[in-house]
C-alpha cells in the first residue's frame, strides 16, 4: 500500500429547501432559501478507521437549519448564517471552521387591482441573490455576498469596433449593437461592524443597474470595469467585487433577400456559443 494522509476533509448537507413567512401585523413577508453547510474539523478517524463518533450526521445539519429558522430574528440571510455556524460551532469543538451558502429567490407582493396584495405573492425573475459565510475556530465571519442571473439588456448605448482582425474573423464592426447579459457578481464586505446587508446588498444591485443602463459601452470589458468601479465607490463597505457577464449574442437578421431593411430591428438572440468576461475590483 502507498503512503498516504489525509491532505484535506469537509462535509455537510446541501440543497436544504427552506421557506420562511414571517407573519407582520397587515401584512406578511417570505424568504425562499436554498441553505448549504460544510464543516471542516478533526474527522481523520472517520475517513481511516470507519469511526463516527466526531461525526454530526447531515440529516442533523438539515434540522438544524429548521429549528434555527425557526428561532432566529435575522433579518438578512447572512445574519441567519452567522447564527448557524455560531450553533454549530459551540456544539461541536471537532469542528474547526463552518461555512454556509445560501441562494434566496425573489417573491415579490403581488399587485391587485392597483395595490401591493399583503399575502399573496408573485415569483420575480430568476435572479438569486447569494451569500457565503465562513468562521475558522478561533477568529470572525468572513462574508461573501452577492447575486446571479440578474438577466439585463439594453439596445443602445453599445458598440464593439477597433479590435484584433485575423485570416479567421468574421466578425463585422459595430457601433450600435444589442447588449444582453445574465451578470453575476460576488463582492466581500469590510467586517469592521455589524452591516444591514439587506441596504447594502440593494445599494449595490441598483448601481450596477443605474451604471449598465447609462454607460457608453465600447466593449463588455470596459462596462464592466465601470460598474464594479461604481460599486465600490457607492459601497464603501465592500472590499473588493468579482462580475462575470457572458454577451448573450443577438444576431442581426438578413432581410435584404426580401427586399427589405433591416435597419437593427429583427435579430436572433442566441445565448451559445456565449462569450464570457470577468474580472475582480479591489479597493486601493
């Protein structure tokens, strides 16, 4: 037999479905959550010798996100995953570090007959925003927050000219393009103090948004610099912020064998093959 350790080790229990009302007076509120936990300790004797005895089994992670839903007052999902891991860290000293993700789908209040109905619902997009929260034994909450398939496009505004020409481009030059994008972002959170993520998280969300829409886009690249660069200056609190934004194409149909114009009206929006761009933002 070859001489072997064990380099590295986690477990957990992921994909635990969970939905929250939280009954207000007038009115109710939901949260759609889809909760991982990963635990990292001192679990060689299980993986070498079949001994369980260091082990929280995952169907227990499981219920303890329940009960923990149950009895936590968070108002955001990365103070709900604060208060996992502090649990399950002060149950268990085998376990060395904690992490916990969770994914939350939009539910917005349905609008009946001209106003917002207080407890029926309307699923939003499919955007979900996303948070990861790690704590290593001894230390703090390293929180990485953020958002994916947030499905943006706009038709103007957007060019894509002067770049490389080879023997195999085809590609044509233009100044007026359709710019369509399914972004995600990541971003980490100075931890100097408590944070009202929630704010946080909207602030961040709708500077990209106001910065997409408004910007003079000669590339994807140059967008996207511009608006993890608003980030940043909009929320001081973030360190430093990761966009992916793969160019969803949208082809430019040929009507000139029609005997017609097409004078950037009717396209073929196409989504593979995609290109993909990303780049992370750090804070000086």
């Amino acid at each position: 037999m070859p001489m072997v350790k064990l380099a590295q080790n986690r477990y957990g229990k992921s994909r635990v479905r969970l939905l929250k009302v939280t009954r207000h007076e007038g009115h109710h509120h939901v949260d759609e959550w889809t909760v991982e936990v990963l635990l990292q300790g001192d679990f060689i004797s299980a993986h070498v010798e079949g001994d369980n005895s260091k082990i929280l089994p995952t169907d227990t992670m499981k219920n303890t996100v329940y009960y923990m839903a149950h009895r936590s007052s968070a108002t955001s999902m990365e103070q709900f995953a604060e208060e996992l891991i502090d649990f399950l860290l002060s149950r268990n000293p085998q376990v060395l570090a904690a992490e916990v993700t969770v994914h939350s789908a939009l539910w917005k209040h349905m609008k009946v007959d001209g106003s917002l109905h207080p407890t029926a619902f309307i699923r939003g997009s499919d955007e979900q925003q996303t948070t990861h929260v790690v704590r290593h034994q001894p230390g703090g909450f390293q929180v990485t927050s953020g958002l994916s398939n947030l499905v943006i496009m706009k038709t103007a505004k957007s060019g894509f000219e002067d770049y490389i020409v080879d023997e195999l481009t085809t590609l044509k030059p233009t100044s007026d393009r359709i710019f369509a994008t399914a972004c995600t972002a990541t971003w980490k959170y100075i931890h100097a103090a408590p944070l009202h993520y929630n704010q946080l998280r909207e602030r961040a969300r709708e500077t990209m948004l106001h910065t997409f829409a408004g910007h003079e886009s000669k590339s994807v690249q140059q967008t996207l610099y511009a608006m993890g660069e608003a980030v940043l200056e909009a929320v001081t609190e973030i360190s430093e912020i990761t966009l992916t934004m793969p160019n969803k194409h949208a082809l430019l149909v040929d009507l000139d064998r029609f005997g017609m114009k097409n004078n950037n009206e009717i396209f073929v929006p196409t989504d593979e093959p995609h290109g993909t761009i990303q780049a992370t933002l750090v804070r000086m």
